[in-house]
RNA sequence: GCCUGGGUGGUGGAACUGGUAGACACCCGAGACUUAAAAUCUCGUAAUCUUCGGAUUGUGCGGGUUCAAUUCCCGCCCCAGGUACCA
C-alpha cells in the first residue's frame, strides 16, 4: 500500500467507517475488565459546535482513548442537554415546534461530531426531551415526594421578566438572569421545590473525598455556596406583647451588648409590630420602598444603612435591657431567621446604624492585651467595631471569660430557660424546580378540588409533552391555555381535575444523565443496578468551569437523593473533575457580538480533525485558557505532514513491528535513538496521567520525530529495524490524539488490526541508562563549564576533571576551594573564595 | 473584605523529589533546493556587552534559607475567577 499524499478528509472518512463498521468504541458490562468511565458534559444542541466543544471533547477522547489502549473496559458516550429556553425562541421565530428545531440540530450536532473521530459509543446516544428519558425523572420525582424530599411552598420567587419564568437561586447572577441578563424580579408563587438543604451536611462533608480528585477552587466555591456557619437562635421576648423574635447569631458570646434589634422589610412580625403605631403611615412607606428596590440597588456595597423605629421594644434575656425593634434595610429575610440582634460595639454594620440613630453601644469583648492593664475598651473612643477575639467584660458572671468558650457558656445558661440553642446555619436554600416553560418536562401531579395535590400514579407515566403545541409569540408557556392537556381527572377520587402545567428546571435532566449512559435502553426502569453498580462513579468527568455550582452541586445532591429512594448505591458521582480552561481569539472569549469566533467546521475541512485536535491539545495545558492561533494550526498540520513524510519515504523498509520491540543497537545512533524512543514512552505515559499534559506529551513524540529525522541517515544496518520500532513507537503515543492519520500509518506498516486495539507502549530501564552523560560545572553556583563523563563515573574523578578545566580555573585562581559538591550524573559545584 | 488560582523571551508555553531557565511550537531572520513562488530541508532567534573564548543581567517586586531558588520561607504589588451588608 504506498501512501501519496496526505489527504486528511480521506484518511479522517475512511478510519470513521472502518471504526463504526467494526464497533470498536461499543463496551459492554463486563466484570473480568477493570472499568473507566469518562465523561464529557453533554452539549445543549444550539446547532453548531464551537471551540470549546471541540477543546472538551478532545480532552475527553485522550482520555478514552489512552485509558482503552491501558487495557481498562472505557465507557465514553455522548448525548443531549436537549431541553430547554433557545428551542423555544426558535420555534416562535420560526413557527414550528420546539422538538422539530432540537432534533434537527442534533442531527447536525452528531454529524460534527463524528467528523472529529470520537470514540464514542454512539449505540448510547440520549436526548433529555424524549419521553423514554423524561419518564424516569418523573419517577424520581414522585419518590422524592413520598419521601418529601419534594415539596410546594409559596414564597417570593426570583422571576425573569425575559424568559417568563422563575429562576433558582443559583441562576441568579449579580441579580440578574444566568441566562438572559434581564434583571431579576420578586415575585410570590407557589412552586416546587427539592430539599437539598436537607444533605447540606452531607454535600459539604463528602467535598473533602473529593480533595484530590477535583480542582481546589470548585471545591471552595461549592463550600462558599453551601455557606455553613456555626452560631446560636436565640429568643427575644417582645416587651408588652406576646410574641418573640428569633435571630441567628455566630457571636452568642457578645449578648450583653446587644442594644437593639434589627428586622427585615419583610419580616413576618413587622405588620404586627408596627400596626398601632403613630407614624404607621411613615413606616409603610419605609418598608414599600425597601422592597421595591430592585436586587441590585439593595445589594450594593455603598447603600446608606437605613432604618426605621418600630415603636416596640424587646428584651435581653441576659441583661433585661430594653431593645428597641427597627426595621433595616440591611437585614436580608432569605439569610437566618431575618432578624439580626445588634451589637454594636463588636460588629461594623450595627456600629455604623447605631452611631447614625444614636443607639446606645457596649463594650463586652476587651482586646487580651488591654484587658491585661485592668483597662475597658472605651465605647466613646471607638472608630469601628471591635471584631476580634477577647475577654468578655460587664458581661455578668461571664466577665473574665475568652469569648470562644464563652460563646457556648452563654447558649448553655440560655438554653436553660428555653431561649437559645447552637444552631447551624446555611446559605444554601432549597432548589425551585418549577419553571413556568412549554419546552422541559411536565411535573407529574394534578391538583383536584377535593384531594389536593395527588401525584401522577407511575403506571401513568409519563405525562407527555403535547407534540401539537403551539408556542407563542409573547413567550409564555401554551400549556396552561392547552384544554386537553391540563383538564384531567382525579386519580384519587375520579373528580374533574387539573393537571400541573409547570415543568422542570432543565438541570433536573443534567442531574441524572451519567447514570442513564449505564444503562440508555432499560424500559423497565431508569437503569438497572448491575449497570451502575459496575460502571459508576464517572471516573473521570470534564466540561467548563461554569458549572462549577450550578450543576455540579444539583448532580451530587441528586446523586445522594437517589440513593436513599433505593435507585444507585453510589454517594458521589464524579470521582474526578477536569475544567478545561475557555478558548480564547485576541485575548477575549469568543463571541459573535466581538465577531472573532472560529468555526471548528472550517478548521476540519481545512487542516483535517486530527490537526484541529493536536493543535488544540497541543496549545495550553487542558486547565489554563487557550489563545486560538491561525497559525498554530498550521504548524500542527505541518507536524503531521512531516510524520506522513517520514513514513512515506521510509514505507519499503517498515516492518510491522510493536512499538519499542528494537533492543540491540549496534551503532551509536540508533542507541540514541533508542534512548530517545523509551524516554518518549517514559514521559508521554507520565504527562498523560499526572494532569493530562497533553502539550508536554506531543512536544515529546515531536521530538522523537525530529531525532528520526535527524539519525535515520547514521543508522546503517540498524535502520528497519530501529526506525520500524521508533515509528511504531511514535504512532502509538500519538493515536489518542490524531487518531486517524496514526491508524494510516500503522496500517501503511503492514499491521492488520486496528491501532485503537493496540495496548499502550512500555519502556525498558536498561534503555534510558546511558554510557556518557554530561555533568555540568559550576563555580559559586554559576555555571563555568561542562563536560562529558561515562555513567555513573567515581565522584574523585569527576571533581579531578571539573577542577581542571580550563574556564573553570581561570574562576577559582587565586581562590581557595572551600567545599566541592558532586551531584552524580549532573552537576559538580565548586565553593571557592 | 474574604476564598481560590496565576504573574517566565516578540507569542503560546517547558523545567520530574531545589541542580544547565526558556523544551516543543508559533512568529521573525539567514541559507539550500527551484526559472520563480509555494512546499520542503538546514541554521539562528531572552537582553546587553564582546577581543566571538566568553562576560553581565534575567522567571512580578523586596528580603531570607541554601554550595545552589522559577521551585522553599517571610513581606508586598498586579491580574483572573468565585463570593459577600451572611448577622
């Protein structure tokens, strides 16, 4: 077979077929194999791929491929985050039906990716919109709700004006939509919602197995996110009123200098508290105006601090000092009990309110060293708050006690009189999974006029999108206007009822979809245990850091719920985590606003897959960002010309042999060679496992190429056998990478089976030990001189020859040498002065 | 403010447990081949100085430890990401 030229389209065509009609990429369960799964985040189907897809996607097919070639059994499938809001403003756009946008671009999606040579096991392929899939959400749902994991609450809810529905706190950025930007409204609704606070322990807890496995700084983000803090509710009795305030507290031990009391605006008790006082009318305006204020304004760094006199009082459990109750605008009702208790001698906001309303401060924390002196921090003299560790002071029978044990002293002697307990408070609130969309999936409940809310009973499952929906044109879901859909009867007593017209948050689909590639044909049940049980967890997952929160967290939480409703053993999902770093053009992300995006489509048919895959590997380390190079590209496509030139040239002489298979070198440039063929296998195996450093991994196998370029003319009789091996050698460590052009070249060799069938190549320690080596010579630990040694030559003579070199003697004369230090095979450093 | 990363040539980036800073590639320059161009091949390419042997400086800044520091320690500056009136 004799090569021509390199025609990367044909080659890339031709390898695709061969590895689909083969099936080579299909993996089953199978118990004697040692199981990776790799997993790359499914794209949502917009239509085209970008950069970023091919970069997360080549990552992962590296992975798959070296993994397999390693001997493990690789689960590597692909499929589609396909519900979702841009199907529906193309159909309304377009005036056509959600799915027939989605599908279409699924279909182009996969052609694209096909063209990229991944091996996946296509077999596998899901879409989140199809029924099949949905169904088992629906299921899980309806465990969720027996085990009231699930519930339905009114609240106010972060409502998108754009998108015509309610966001999770988790898709509210800087208050604006995750998606769209629009600013984000409240809004009161009923909706439904998943307890995740109730495994807030456990998702932070389990973090710290994932120590190691996942990047530092997505495990401090979910910690931040989770927000757990250690504190005290405390109770305060309301003066002449029979009511109580409960705050949340981290400072239990400055009680005695808490003055007064904070509220929110929106705080259940502020109508009852201010409903007969004189300036009600002054107070209603207060508290409108407060939550009006959008998001933004009320969150802003430099807002006034701003309160308003309730008229009422509460009392200090500890001193019986009267508190006067106000309403602040920076008191937040979603954080704590939405009261604050004020102390502010010891905290900065209730020190700044104070001095603005002239409230009273107390000193009860005394910095160590003063307190040394026999002298008070003086409330008069103070700038700030004093918010640092001390002695308790005019803090009763606590005085004289370091405020960390006092914190618990203080809840103990309250909790005595039922006033106060430890208490452990999160950031974190329970996801919204409602969303008021057409395109997502339907939430299986009916709401009957007698019964209430019944769920769906399974064998009804699932409740079917309409396909005859017709969206509409100002965005609004057509399901609550759809007779046929939301009229339905009551399963409980048979009554005319109606059904929920609400789907789910579409990360109710991402949250699951890994356990569904175990097992994607299953029409008994979501997947069967012996699937997951064999190939979950992900070994390794990789996508962008932007799910860094959102759907990572709602995947470990998911992870957990459906252990304890009995579907899946495992605790965690992703056992590894890689986010790739952004593809960028002129040091900006890509954009079509910026105009500087760069179309996969037009690289591959240019410089073919494999060269759009090197150069991308090849560019940046798979964390760091990417500069997108036009150039680069080019040189990635040069260095696989050059390679399909070497082996074109040499194709007469090629045996088909195992990479590193040459052991007995007879002339020197082909143990060179030969050094230079095991320490490539020694460092491509090394910067593939620690890190994945695809880059370092193909400088390397260049450098091999660049050294049979270099030697193939020196090596005399060793020449087939020592290129044969080398050749071998270098097509098999690049393979994961440009597998097409490799599986040519290996075939050009006269091998049969397919390269992807190879096993991964291993080197010889007798290989890497070389005869001579250079040992480098400094004087002061600057570098004077080299030289060249035999291996392993005795440190005497190695000093004897350093000290008579010529550079080196011209450094240390008139000096007297102090210490020699030898490093064998390396270095000799010479004190001298 | 707090948390997490990160600052190395003209550019992307290397440097395994402290041991020749700049691998590999891009760009650029010179030469070979060619009628010519492209492609390809060879060589050069941190800065400054140079008697062309080499010397000096150099990994954000300032200190320190060490025979030896991009690497370890202390203090600062800058950049990116996350997060926050969180009580």
């Amino acid at each position: 077979m004799a090569l021509g030229k390199y025609d990367p389209e044909a080659v890339e065509r031709k390898w695709q077929q061969t590895w689909q009609d083969s099936g080579c990429f299909e993996v089953e369960v199978d118990s004697a194999k040692p199981k990776y799964y790799v997993l790359e985040m499914f794209p949502y189907p917009s239509g085209k791929i970008h950069m970023g897809h091919v970069r997360n996607y080549s990552i992962g097919d590296v992975v798959a491929r070296f993994k397999s070639m390693q001997g493990f059994n690789v689960l590597h499938p692909m499929g589609w985050d396909a519900f979702g809001l841009p199907a529906e403003n193309a159909a309304i756009k377009n005036s056509t039906h959600p799915a027939t946008w989605t599908y279409q671009n699924i279909a182009e999606m996969r052609e694209q990716l096909q063209r990229l040579g991944y091996s996946y096991d296509w077999r596998r392929e899901i879409a989140s919109c199809r029924p099949e899939y949905y169904k088992w959400e629906q299921k899980f749902f309806l465990k969720f709700l027996e085990k009231g994991l699930a519930y339905r609450k009114d609240s106010p809810q972060n409502w998108c004006p754009s998108c015509n529905t309610v966001l999770a706190n988790e898709q509210v950025e800087e208050g604006l939509c995750w998606r769209c930007d629009s600013e984000v409204e409240q809004k009161d609704m009923e909706q439904w919602f998943l307890r995740i606070t109730d495994y807030a322990d456990e998702l932070l807890a389990d973090l710290e197995s994932l120590e190691g496995g996942w990047p530092e700084r997505v495990l401090n983000m979910q910690r931040n996110w989770i927000g757990r803090s250690y504190g005290a509710e405390l109770t305060f009795k309301v003066k002449d009123m029979d009511q109580t305030v409960s705050v949340f507290t981290t400072r239990p031990d400055t009680l005695f200098g808490a003055t007064f009391m904070s509220v929110a605006a929106e705080h259940p008790l502020v109508e009852t508290l201010t409903a007969d006082a004189p300036n009600k009318a002054e107070i209603d305006a207060f508290v409108a105006n407060i939550r009006n204020m959008d998001r933004i304004k009320r969150g802003a760094d430099d807002l006034e601090k701003e309160g308003i006199f309730t008229g009422k009082y509460c009392v200090n459990p500890v001193t019986g000092a009267d508190m006067p109750i106000y309403i602040a605008n920076f008191v937040l009702m979603g954080y704590g009990t939405g009261a604050v208790m004020a102390v502010p001698a010891h905290d900065q906001r209730d020190f700044e309110f104070a001095r603005k309303y002239g409230l009273p401060l107390k000193t009860v924390i005394n910095p160590a060293e003063l307190d040394a002196t026999g002298e008070v921090l003086a409330e008069a003299d103070l700038q700030a708050a004093y918010t640092d560790p001390g002695i308790l002071v005019n803090s009763g029978d606590f005085s004289g006690m370091d405020n960390e044990s006092a914190k618990k002293a203080i809840v103990e002697h309250l909790d005595s009189s039922g006033l106060g307990t430890m208490a452990v408070n999160y950031r974190l609130r329970d996801w919204n999974v409602s969303r008021q969309r057409f395109w997502g999936a339907p939430i299986p409940v009916i709401y009957c006029p007698d019964c209430g809310v019944v769920p769906v009973p399974e064998d009804q499952l699932p409740v079917l999108l309409p396909e005859n929906a017709q969206v509409r044109s100002d965005g609004k879901s057509p399901l609550p206007a759809m007779e046929e859909f939301v009229n339905c009867t009551c399963p409980a007593c048979g009554a005319a009822a109606r059904r929920e017209t609400d789907t789910f948050d579409t990360f109710f689909e991402s949250s699951w979809y890994y356990m569904r590639y175990c097992d994607p044909r299953n029409e008994s049940e979501p997947f069967s245990q012996e699937a997951t049980g064999y190939w979950m967890n992900v070994d390794q997952y990789i996508g962008g850091i932007e799910h860094a929160i959102l759907h990572l967290l709602y995947s470990r939480f998911f992870t957990k719920a459906l252990r304890d409703t009995g579907f899946i053993k495992a605790d965690e999902p992703f056992a590894n985590l890689l986010t790739q770093g952004m593809v960028l053009k002129d040091g900006g992300k890509m954009s079509k606003s910026k105009g500087n995006v760069v179309d996969p489509n037009s690289m591959i048919s240019r410089y073919g897959a494999d060269a759009t895959r090197l150069f991308i590997l090849f560019a940046s380390p798979p964390v760091k960002e990417l500069e997108w190079s036009d150039q680069g590209i080019e040189g990635a496509f040069r260095f696989l010309s050059r390679l399909w030139r070497l082996v074109e040239e040499l194709e007469d002489r090629l045996e088909a042999v195992r990479p590193t298979s040459f052991n007995d070198p007879q002339t020197d440039a082909a143990r060179q060679l030969r050094f230079k063929e095991h320490d490539t296998v020694r460092r491509v195996t090394r910067d593939i496992e620690n890190e994945f450093q695809f880059n370092t991994a193909i400088a390397a196998v260049m450098e091999l190429v660049n050294e049979m370029y270099a030697l193939k003319d020196e090596l005399a009789d060793d020449a087939p056998k020592a290129l044969s091996s080398a050749i071998a050698t270098a097509v098999t460590l690049l393979s994961p990478v440009a597998p097409h052009l490799c599986e040519e070249l290996w075939a050009a060799m006269g091998h049969a089976e397919s390269l992807a069938r190879q096993s991964w190549p291993t080197f010889a320690e007798d290989a890497l030990v070389k005869d001579e080596v250079t040992l480098v010579v400094q004087v002061n630990g600057k570098v004077r001189g080299k030289f060249e040694a035999p291996n392993d030559a005795p440190k005497d003579d190695v000093e004897k020859i350093a000290l008579g070199l010529e550079n080196v003697a011209k450094f240390i004369e008139g000096k007297t040498v102090r210490k020699v230090i030898v490093i064998p095979n390396k270095l000799v450093n010479i004190v001298a002065n």
